[in-house]
C-alpha cells in the first residue's frame, strides 16, 4: 500500500509542479520594471523567468547553479534600487506601506528558505508536495516584494 501511494505521489509531482507553474508570476514584474523604465532590473525578471522555468523542469546541478545567480542578480539589485528609493523618496503614508511589506516579505522569504533548510522543513520538507508548495508560496512572497519595490 506504501508503494502505491509513493509512486501515486512522484507521479503527481512529475505531471503537476507547481514551482514551475508559480515561475509565470515573474511576467508581472519583468512587465511592471519594464512599465516604469527599470531595464535592467525588467532583463533580470525575464532571465529568472526563464531559469527558473527550465530549472523546475529538469532539477540538475547545473541549471540550480544558473538559477541562483539570477536569484543573486535580483536580491542584489533589488536591493540596491530599495536603498536607493529610501533615501531619494518622500516620507509619505504609502511609501511607509510599501516598505513595511518590503521588509516584511524579504524577512519571510529568507526564514522560508534558510530555516526551512537548516531544519528540513517549508521548501525543504521530506513531502515533496508541500515543499513545492511552499516553494511556490516563496515566489508569489518574493514577486510582491519586488513589485513593492518597483512602485515605490
């Protein structure tokens, strides 16, 4: 009965990966970046659109390796455009929001991922299910984030 529910298990994993299918939600920040003339941060979104994509389709070192250098090039970046937009913008009650959900969403994001591989649990799970879906929870917190910090 265990052997059934495993393959029954890996099969749904195989034909419905909701990590790839969360990928799309970076369509809205690389058309958002590209709406208020961030070009480069918009060819980041599109690059880790497209390794994210190919990524939670083949799981190989390698394009895991290609993945997080645009995971990297868009902390980075967004980063900086974030300490940039804080000291340039005004102190108005909707700025105020957007960064408390920026902070909020970078706080939560990395306590996803790194406590979750520190103690094997959300996107690291043993369940591979609810660690794809924790995963994908983990892009649509990041995209809001990064969409906060566009319209900031």
């Amino acid at each position: 009965m265990d052997i059934e529910k495993e393959e029954i298990t890996n099969n749904f994993n195989k034909e419905f990966n909701s990590c790839y299918y969360s990928s799309f939600v970076f369509i809205i920040n690389l058309l958002l970046a590209y709406y208020y003339k961030y070009y480069f941060y918009s060819s980041i979104f599109a690059l880790l659109f497209i390794t994210s994509l190919i990524y939670h389709s083949t799981y190989t070192i390698y394009t895991n390796i290609v993945d997080k250098i645009a995971i990297c090039l868009i902390v980075f970046y967004g980063g900086w455009l974030f300490y940039d937009k804080m000291i340039t913008r005004c102190n108005c009650y909707i700025n105020n929001l957007l960064i408390i959900i920026v902070i909020t969403t970078f706080l939560l994001t990395n306590y996803l991922f790194f406590y979750g591989y520190l103690y094997n649990n959300y996107c690291f799970c043993e369940d591979n299910i609810m660690a794809n879906y924790y995963h994908s929870f983990l892009h649509v917190l990041s995209s809001l984030g990064h969409i906060c910090i566009t319209i900031l």
